[in-house]
C-alpha cells in the first residue's frame, strides 16, 4: 500500500486511516515517497517501533541526475514551470537517511540503488523481494504488461513547462493522450552527458556518509554516476521546433482548453449529457474541485463505454473502475478504466467490488431496479472517501409508468429510501432516533455532509475527514 505521510497529523491518523494499526499481521509493508520528510515528526519513529518488535527501512535512490530529470518532468506536469534549472530537490541522501540511522539504528537500513549491474538477478523486482527478506515472492508474483507512469518526451516535457496554470497543464496531459504527440525526439535527458556527470560528480562529493550503509562500496560505484552511454541519442534540445510551436497552438484553439464535463460527455454520447438527461453540468457543480486529483471513480453501468470515457477525460489524473453484467463490455478497459463483471442484485459482488475501494466518487446507472439500487447504496456507501461523493441516477424509476417494470417486488422505492435518510441528516436534532427502525441509516447519517437532488438523480456527500 502507499501512504503519503502528512507531518501535520498524528502518527495513528496517518497510518489509522490506511490499515488497522492493531493488526497482528506478521508482515507489514509500508511505502510512500513522503516518507523521507517524516523526519521532522519525532513522533513517527516512536509510532512506527509501536508497530512492530522489528522495523527496517529500505530506501532505493536514483543516480543525482537522473533523479533530477525525473524530478523535473514530473513536477512540470503540476506545477512548476520554466526550464530543469528550476528544478529542486533534497540531494544530500546521507541526510535524508541520518535520522533514520539515529532512530532505527544502521543494522535496521537498507540502501539500494536504481542500479541493474546491481540488482539481484537483474531485475528490480527480485531486488526489492530480496531486500523486503522475501525473495521467493518475485517469482510468484503475476506482472502486469503494462507501463505505468511512463515518461513523456522532451518536446512533450518542454510544452508542459511553459505553462503556468495546474489546470492548463493537466488540460495538456489529456490532449497528449487523445492527440499523441509526433514522436521525433529520442533522447531521454535534457542536460548534456558532460554536464551530468560533473553534476555527478560534485553530489558525491557530499554523499561520502553512504559508503558506511553501502557495505563501504564507492558511492560512483553504488549509483553508476560515471556511465556516459546512459542517453545514445543525445543531442541538445531545440526548443524552437516548428512541430512543437503547432501542436501547442492547435491545443489552445482546441477543446481541451474549455471543455465541461458535460462537453465531454457530448463528445462521447454518452446519455448523461445535456443532450438527453443532463446530468453532468449538475455534476460539474460538485466535482469540479476533484477534477485534477488522482480520484477513483467507480461507475455501475457500463453500457456503449461512453460514460466511462467521459469520466477519464475529466479526471486527468483518475482510475475508472466500470461495472456491467455484460462481458462484452471488457472491450471498454484502457490503461485508467479497469472493467470489472458483477452483478449489483447479488450481495456478493458488490461487496467484491467494496474490496477494490476505497473511492472518491461512484455512480450507479446500472439496472435502476429499487432492491438493486437499494442494496447497491448500502453495500458501497461506506467504501466512499471523505469528501466524496455518491451519486444514484434514474431515480425516477421509482415514479408514475416506471413503477410496474422496476419496482423489482419492493414494498419501498429507492427515492423513497434516500428521502428517509435525508430526513434523518436534516432533522435529527429534533427526532427521536430511538425510535428509528432502519440501524444501517443511523448508523450513516452522521456522516453525511448534505443530499441533494436533481431531476433523475440524487447525490450524497460524504462528510470531509475531521
């Protein structure tokens, strides 16, 4: 699991909210970039000795320059804008790894490089399985084909940094996805050979202290700083590439410089849109502040793919995970919508899909049956993060010519089930909840920040974490 550790908060919160801290697990793995800031909250260590008899630490660093690089094309996609010169990061390993050291003691770190000449048998896989004290688990471990996070091109990089706005940027992303980039750039690194390995060079210069937690092997040998051949292609970057002014024109008359949600779903059919139901501007209300956070939104009904689509254009940065009783909608899976088979009248499946949560934001347009939808909001609303969302469309099956087909044998239907709660959320100072018949809705209320309706659809905020 990944957890970004927020000095802000205390030890339990941070950790409680990601697993239970009173597991008798044997093993526990814990992994997060931000762990290296954790140094300046004494009480992370002393949370983190809470957790177990033995506790090590294993850090994996890049060679000074490649980190640099990767650091700068990464930040350039958020937030930082102009050329790697702007670029800033903590070099010093030795004293991110210092208070570790103090607090963990050296025989409890593990240092690795990004390093292949040094990795067990080649692959860092195995390496990290080897490091972890588990090595048999790399081989029986399923991979996955696909390449996650790949890195952009130069060109692709160069555009992204000369914007300035987090929302023009992620605007780019997605235009780069949808309208790939001519790829005529081979080389990898911005700064030239020479330059690297100086800058190399005087970094390790102030990296001596790993020798000691690197079994005394040279810090230019551990991190593979005097490989020159790293970038064949090399050749000083030309900004000024006619290929690259037209594509960044083309973008900025392009849609992806205006489009709503609900012009995304025009563009994709999808019946959410203002041209048949008009859902998704009542939406866009309520979701815009998530749309450039790496969400994960979970939709029930799949149907032509469209909604899916749709939902992968406005959240830049999010997995959407579609579900269908229909197969043959696999076909709609890319590399950030994942497509699961399930049917939402059996307890089973939702509580399997409740297993891959927890999610920021998920919708129910599947069968519109009241038990359905009914059981569907139960099994999943607690699997919805703070401050997100669940949302419940073609609630007006439960009204007028709809009844006879989608009342499904219920004796409730599912806007007269949501109007009950809502009562509880706006009314519960005065009534008397002892008196209450439904335990799952006083059990839930209170964390409810508001529910809204719309005309088909109700949404439900869950309330933002204390």
């Amino acid at each position: 699991m990944a957890l970004d550790y927020d000095v802000g908060r205390s030890f339990e919160s941070n950790f409680g909210r990601v697993f239970d801290i009173n597991s008798d697990c044997d093993t526990l793995l814990i992994s997060g970039e931000e762990f290296s800031r954790a140094n300046t909250q004494p009480e992370f260590f002393a949370g983190v000795r809470s957790l177990a008899e033995e506790v090590t630490a294993i850090f994996y660093f890049r060679r000074f320059d490649h980190l640099l690089e990767r650091v700068y094309s990464e930040s350039v996609k958020e937030y930082l804008a102009g050329p790697i010169e702007n670029a800033q990061y903590q070099l010093e390993f030795y004293e991110i790894l210092r208070p570790f050291v103090e607090h963990l003691g050296p025989e409890n770190i593990v240092v690795r490089p990004y390093n292949q000449a040094l990795w067990a048998d080649g692959s860092l896989g195995q390496d990290f399985c080897t490091a972890i004290r588990f090595p048999y688990l790399w081989p029986a471990l399923s991979k996955t084909q696909d390449r996650i996070n790949e890195s952009l091109s130069r060109p692709a990089t160069y555009m992204l940094s000369m914007l300035k706005g987090r929302d023009e940027k992620q605007r780019l992303l997605a235009c780069f996805n949808t309208v790939p980039f001519e790829h005529y750039d081979a080389a990898k690194f911005f700064r030239s050979p020479e330059f690297r390995l100086e800058f190399n060079i005087d970094h390790a210069r102030v990296n001596t202290g790993l020798s000691t937690l690197i079994g005394g092997m040279g810090v230019d040998e551990f991190l593979d700083l005097s490989n020159c051949s790293d970038d064949p292609d090399w050749s000083p970057f030309d900004s000024s590439d006619q290929r690259i002014a037209a594509y960044l024109e083309n973008f900025r008359r392009s849609p992806f410089m205006h489009e709503t949600l609900d012009s995304i779903g025009q563009r994709y059919g999808t019946d959410k849109s203002s041209a048949q139901n008009n859902f998704l501007t009542f939406y866009d209300r309520f979701l815009a502040p998530l749309r450039n956070k790496p969400v994960k939104l979970l939709e029930i009904g799949v149907l032509d793919g469209g909604s899916v689509r749709t939902w992968q254009d406005y959240f830049h940065n999010g997995k959407i995970v579609g579900v269908d009783i229909n197969p043959e909608v696999k076909k709609f899976a890319t590399g950030r919508i994942q497509i699961e088979v399930a049917d939402q009248s059996k307890a089973q499946d939702l509580d399997a899909l409740a297993e891959k949560g927890p999610f920021d934001v998920v919708v129910d347009d599947g069968s519109h049956i009241w038990p359905h939808q009914i059981l569907t909001f139960r099994r999943l609303i607690n699997v919805v993060r703070p401050g997100g969302f669940y949302i419940i469309e073609d609630l007006d099956t439960s009204y007028g010519k709809y009844v006879p087909h989608y009342h499904g044998g219920a004796t409730e239907s599912a806007a007269a089930y949501i109007q009950r709660l809502a009562r509880l959320v706006v009314g519960h100072r005065v009534l008397n909840l002892e008196e209450e018949p439904d335990p799952f809705q006083k059990s839930l209320f209170s964390r409810i920040d508001f529910i809204t309706f719309y005309r088909g659809a109700a949404l439900i905020k869950i309330k933002d974490q204390a």
